[in-house]
C-alpha cells in the first residue's frame, strides 16, 4: 500500500490497474516473491523500487488468502501482503502517470459502488480499512489498521475479507458434492440493505455452518434462487428450511419439480426481474448445463 500525505493531508494511496478476461481491476502496486521468502527478504525489495525506503517507515498489514475457486489454494498468488509507506512518491516511479490513480480511499470505495471502478475483494476492504484513518502520519492509528486488519485474517472465509467482487454481490465458494479434482460450488449471495437472495445453496454438512453464518450475517428477508437442479448446488436447501421456514425458493418449473423442499417455491420466466430489496435482477433462459438452466 503506498501512500502520501502532505501538508495538506492528503491522504491518498496508489493504484494501478490490470487486465484480466477483457475487465480491467484496480490493485494496489505489487511484485512477487517466492513462496519461502522471509520478512528480509521483503524489505530488500522493497528497498529496491522505493527510492526513499526506510525500513521504519513499513509496517505489515497480514496476510490475504484468496477464496479457493476451483483447486485448493496453496500457490504463490493465492497470498497477498500489504505494507504501509510514508511518501508522496510514487510506489514503483517507473509506472507511466496515464497507468495509476492517487485518490482518498472512500473515494475510490464511492467509484466501486457507482460502478466506474472494480477491485479484488482483499485491495476493497483494505481501501475500507484505510479508508476510517484521518491521516496516514499518526503512528497510533496506522498501528491500530495494522492489528485489525491482522485480526480479520483469522476469521473465515466471506468475514475475513468480504468477497463482494461487484457492487452488492458476492461469490463465496462453499463445499459441496461437486465432480473431482474440484470441491467446492461458488454461492453468490446478493445483498440490499433490506434483502438477501442466496443463489446456489450447495452446501454440503461440512459446508453449511458457513453457508449458515452467512446467512445470518445478513438482512433478515432472506429467499433462495437456483440455477438448475444439480446436488452440488441445492443440497443445503434443507438446512435452511430447518432455521428459516419463511424462505421462498426461486427458480424454473422443471427445476422446482426435481427439488424436494418444504419451503414454498415461485417459477421464474424467461426475462422476468426479480427484486431484492432495492435491487433489480433479470433472469434469463439458458439451456446448456442441463435444459432448464436459468441464470
């Protein structure tokens, strides 16, 4: 995380942007290092692109794991650091001025949720966790980031780092009976202030405390939407059944037909939308996966 605060408190940081799947994502400059490497050995590269580095200057901000898509997460970009600069230079002086943004955090939070930016979830929520200091310059308050954000790291997965990859979504990979090599199905969760749509609860046992705890966390108007009919993406419809009686299941005919539940269901249309709280979703038809596939 590099930083400047001036005068004037500025209290902007650095980002710059990359390309993946014809999107471009905003992060904050980075390099990589090798999987054995110590604390040292972070801080002679770091000595190496900061031309004014001084070793008090950093503070380490803990350790991200990425949420394990497919295959476990063991690899070297699987793991991201975070460390703290006082400087009103650039992190990395060779990046052209038409490749990086200076702003505040909260108002890069605010182009995120307008729809003009887009970040990992691990750069979102240390924008939001940098984003309460009033002045990068107090020792005291970078200090207490720093214990928080080590704290988060120890919570689980969709609470340490809220995985909000667009505006009001989130897709949290969840365990399930899915084909091997692979053992978990991604469970979006769409979130208004008022509502909650779960999409694809296929979680197994081992996955429903989490699936569960999510649930919870969220607004209390909580209902159910299914893609298709596949275990590995219904089987924890009962274990919510269980605790939330109230919860309606949405989804297309055929695919309600082959799901057994208690709870009450409602067919979805071709092009119907669905409202979630102040939120709109449209449903589309698409055949492919199995022949009543609805997204």
């Amino acid at each position: 995380v590099s930083t400047q605060s001036t005068g004037n408190e500025k209290n902007e940081v650095l980002l710059v942007p990359y390309y993946t799947l014809g999107t471009t994502l905003w992060e904050f400059p980075s390099f990589h290092i090798a999987q054995n490497s110590t604390k040292e050995t972070c801080e002679e590269l770091l000595k190496e692109n900061i031309s004014d580095f001084h070793k008090e200057d950093i503070i380490e901000l803990g350790i991200r794991l990425k949420p394990p898509f497919g295959l476990p997460a063991n690899k070297l970009d699987d793991v991201s650091f975070y460390f703290y600069k006082r400087s009103k230079n650039v992190f990395f002086p060779n990046i052209p001025s038409d490749q990086h943004r200076w702003s505040k955090p909260s108002q890069f939070i605010e182009q995120f949720y307008e729809h003009h930016m887009l970040f990992e979830p691990h750069t979102k929520q240390m924008l939001e966790n940098l984003s309460v200091i009033t002045s990068f310059s107090d020792e005291e308050q970078m200090k207490s980031l720093a214990h928080r954000s080590l704290e988060q790291c120890k919570l689980e997965m969709g609470f340490h780092t809220k995985l909000e990859y667009l505006p009001h979504i989130e897709i949290i990979p969840i365990s399930s009976m899915t084909l091997p090599p692979f053992d978990k199905t991604n469970m979006v969760v769409v979130t208004s202030k008022s509502d909650c749509l779960i999409v694809d609860p296929g979680a197994t046992a081992e996955g429903q405390d989490l699936m569960i705890k999510i649930i919870r966390r969220s607004p209390s108007n909580v209902n159910v939407f299914l893609t298709h009919h596949h275990r590995d993406h219904i089987e924890g419809i009962d274990a919510i059944a269980r605790l939330f009686p109230d919860v309606k299941v949405y989804g297309h005919a055929k695919t309600l037909q082959k799901v057994k539940t208690t709870l009450t269901t409602v067919c979805v249309e071709h092009q119907q939308r669905i409202n979630v709280g102040d939120l709109t979703l449209l449903a589309l038809y698409a055949p492919g996966h199995t022949g009543m596939f609805i997204i």
